[in-house]
C-alpha cells in the first residue's frame, strides 16, 4: 500500500511501516511541513497514497468520502502521545486488513476501527 504519513505522526513510523511491505512518504519528508491542508491532500492524491493523520479538519466524511479519493485513515486517541500513535498506527497495519482499504474513509480510536467503502 501506498501510504503519506501526516506531521502529526511520528516520523518513527515509517521504518516499520516500510517493513510490513507499504511504500511510505511523510509529509516532512517531502518538504510539506507547515504547508495548508489542501496542499497536503492534493500531493497525498496526486501520488495516489493513502493519507494517515490525526488532523480533523479531515474528518467529514461527506468532504472525503469514500471512492472520492485514495484513502484516508483518521486516528483520533484519547491520549495521543507519539508512543501511543506509534504503538496503535503499528497494531492497525499488522492486524487489519488495510489491504483492502484504498479509496476508504477509516476511523481510528483506541478500541476501535471503522471502514467506509465506497458504494
């Protein structure tokens, strides 16, 4: 899978992301730091990769919905200190089916993860 990790996640990520078999870009990495939403979302598509953040102003699923895009996976904690980011970003990829998740709005909490397909 093709993934664009946000900076709101921690760079720690893409390593063993990388490991799992994903080709994986980050935003500092491509010099997007800083740079607005749109701009993020916009290099996210034309790369064609899935988006993982922690950003809300990604969260309307009406916006990015489901078979609009190349996928987005919002994680939204409780506590989300980058061990804790790290730890369940890293259960999500080894446990699910995220395979199957391009073009899919997907939420992420602490016990729980919710896939929307396109229709």
């Amino acid at each position: 899978m093709k993934l664009k990790l946000d900076e709101n996640l921690p760079a720690t990520l893409a390593a063993p992301l990388a490991a799992l078999g994903h080709e994986v870009d980050t935003v500092p990495g491509e010099g997007l730091t800083g740079r607005p939403d749109p701009t993020v979302w916009a290099a996210a598509q034309a790369a064609q990769r899935f988006l993982v953040t922690q950003d809300l102003d990604f969260s309307d699923a009406r916006v990015y919905a489901p078979g609009t895009h190349h996928g987005l996976l919002l994680v939204r904690l409780r506590s989300p200190g980058r061990l804790a980011l790290r730890a369940r970003v890293m259960e999500i990829f080894a446990r699910e089916a995220t395979e199957t998740w391009g073009r899919c709005f997907v939420v992420a909490t602490e016990n729980k993860v919710r896939v929307r397909r396109p229709p």
